[in-house]
C-alpha cells in the first residue's frame, strides 16, 4: 500500500469580509489523499481556493472546519518573499531557512554551491534580498526550497514571475525531486499543457468545491471542456471569477472579422478586430487606462499580446463608460482554437483580470499570399519571412 504524504479530511474554510457581516467559503468539504513521491497538481479558476488549499498545508493559516495530515517536513513557495527576511542576505536567507527544516549549519552548507548555481544570484548573494527584483527572488526561492531537505514542496504559480528558460528548469528539477528523491510536490497551475506533462494526478477546485480528481489528461480535458463552455454561455459583464479592485470593469469583449462581422471566428491571414466595452463603478472620468488582451492556446500557453502600451497609445481621461477598438491588419495566428486573458489597469493599478474572458477560432488562410493554406490545426504564429539563395 502507498504512503499518503497528506491526507486532507473534510477540510473548509470560512473568510469573513466588511468586518465580519458578509462570511464566503473560500474551501468546502475539500476530502483529498496524496500519495508520497508523486506530483499532484491543483487547477481550477482564479478564486477557486487553491492557493488557499496550499496556504493550509504550508501552516499559513488554518482551516475552519476539517483537517490536513500531512506526514513529513513542508518546504513552500507560494509568493515572491515568503520565507524571506528582507534585511538578510541570500546566504543568510539560506541558513535561516535550512535552520527552519531542521537541518544542521554542516548541512546547509553541502548544499550552498547547488543552490546558488541553480538560482544565478551568485553575486549577489550576499546582498539583502529586499534589494532583489521579483525574478531573482523567485529563483533564489525555490532553490532554496528544491534543494534543501523536505519532505514536501508546495509551490504556487509565483513560477510565472520568472523568465521562460528558468521555468524550464524549475519544472525538470520538480519531475527528478519526485523520481529520484521520493519527494511529493503538490503544485498549482494554470497552465494546462505543463501541469499534464509534469502531474501524476491532478485535483481540479471550482468555488472552494472539489469537482473531479484522477488521471492528469482527463481532468484537463474535463476542466478545459468546462471553461469553454462557461465563458460562451455567460455574458462577461456578470462573470465572478475576476480579480482586481474593480474599479474599472470589462463589459464585454468581442473579436471579430471586419468584413463579415462574423464573431469569434476568423481566418488567418485576414484582418480582425477587438471591440471592448469598460465602465466605470463610480460612474466617475478614467485617469489612465491600459488594456492587455494576452493570447493563449487551450492548453494554456502564452502566445502574443495585444496592448495600448506595448504600441505606446495612452488613453487619459477617458468617459466613465466606452469602447476601445483595436485592429488587427494580418491576422498572425495559426488555425486553431485559442481564448483571451482581459486585464485592466487604472492608473497602474490592477482593476480587471479576467482569466479566458473570451474563446475563439481561427480558421486555415493564405497568411503568405503565396496560394497555399496551411490546414495543420496546431496553435501558434506565423512570422513573416523572405527567402533567397
């Protein structure tokens, strides 16, 4: 029989809100079994209480109702500086947290070398982290928290704050933690293609629920399958699964062919065209706003973005409600089917984040001029290109 490195029994927890008149449960009845040495990934929309799940097992807070075993010592990376002491160095950093697992000085120290070629701050490693930037907090951090001895490593999408290549080796040292350590990983993601490859079982959470757990491609599957379904069916001016201090809201987001009119479905190599509605909550003139609509496949890989800043067009003093049009000359898109992350912000603030505000498809065309149309359904991007010998 397989050991279970936690074993989570009935667990809910209750947030109160407005001073403690409006109560939400941000986890109900959650009942999950993780075996040691294997990676469980948790998936599910922004507020589904995920990071809330892990907060629990990392003994950040507790739960309301219910309980988490957890059977061995807990590293965690949940966002940029946990664990960190600002006015302390990398290195002391390093021994504080060793120091906090239990392992002697001698210990850490065989460690030291790894850790330090893993993260890249070598030189700085004797600098107070609060002057890192987020990227080299998050390398240093889950270093530290891969190479130094627990039993479990709880980690956070916080990955996403560091570049592409770093995440490639942050996801290669969880998978040999795993086989080669008999350590147990329990991961948040929103990336469906790296959670599928990486998990062994995936847990997926909606609104604090434990909807499905099992084989890592069926909950995907299942989870993707869902999420298309919810965003064509409601409109996006009553979707709750958003995030930011909503200030200003997305109304509706619509991408469309110009000539045809036709909606959310369009043909590489053509011209399309973003129309989206903002109002205002308080009805009051906007000082600066920015739009950033990023482009994902299904699976949830960044592909491109679209943005008024990226182009340099600031929009100050806008009306409290409109409609802001972005056009497209050549669509760059490959056929396929994709969905669009909306986030607003106003005045450098995050007013509006809404995770796959809209699906659509992009259908095969002569992106080149060249009379051959690449019919291959594989999500991605086109580049312009000459050829010559």
């Amino acid at each position: 029989m397989t050991n279970k490195a936690i074993s989570i029994e009935g667990l809910s927890k209750e947030y109160s809100i407005s001073k403690g008149k409006d109560k939400f449960w941000a986890l109900k009845d959650i009942d999950l079994q993780i075996n040691a040495g294997k990676v469980m990934g948790l998936i599910g929309p922004n507020g589904a209480g995920k990071s809330t799940l892990l907060k629990i097992l990392g003994k950040i807070t507790y739960p309301t109702k219910g309980r988490a075993l957890l059977n061995g010592s807990i590293a965690s990376l949940l966002e940029v500086g946990t664990g960190f002491h600002p006015e302390l160095s990398g290195r002391e950093n390093i021994f504080l947290n060793g120091s906090i697992l239990g392992m002697s000085k001698s210990d850490i120290k065989k460690e030291m070398e790894e850790i330090v070629e893993f993260s890249g701050v070598g030189k700085f490693l004797d600098t107070p982290v609060k002057h890192y930037s987020s990227g080299m907090y998050v390398r240093l951090a889950f270093s530290v928290a891969a190479h130094l001895r627990s039993d479990i490593l709880l980690i956070d999408e916080v990955l996403a704050v560091g570049d592409a290549q770093f995440q490639k080796k942050c996801l290669a040292k969880m998978s040999s933690t795993t086989r080669d350590e008999n350590r147990t990983v329990v991961f948040v993601s929103h990336n469906m293609s790296i959670a599928r490859n990486l998990c062994d079982e995936i847990a997926y959470i909606e609104q604090g629920e434990l909807q499905m757990v099992g084989d890592s491609k069926k909950v995907t599957d299942h989870y993707l399958k869902t999420l298309h379904g919810k965003s064509l069916d409601q409109p996006l001016k009553d979707r709750k699964d958003r995030s930011g201090t909503g200030e200003v809201l997305f109304e509706e987001i619509d991408f469309f062919d110009p000539k045809t009119n036709r909606s959310k479905t369009l043909i590489c190599g053509e011209a399309a065209e973003f129309r989206v509605d903002y109002a205002s909550r308080n009805r009051e003139q906007i000082g600066d706003l920015v739009l950033h609509l990023n482009v994902f496949n299904d699976d949830g890989n960044y592909l491109a973005s679209f943005s008024n800043q990226l182009v340099n067009v600031p929009y100050k003093n806008l009306e409290a409600q409109g409609t802001v049009h972005c056009s497209i000359p050549k669509l760059s898109l490959m056929p396929g089917n994709y969905y669009i992350k909306a986030s607003l912000f106003v005045n450098g603030q995050r007013s509006d984040i809404v995770d796959r505000a809209i699906n659509f498809e992009v259908l095969e065309g002569d992106y080149f001029g060249s009379g051959s149309f690449y019919k291959k359904r594989v999500p991605g991007i086109f580049l312009e290109q000459h050829w010559r010998i």
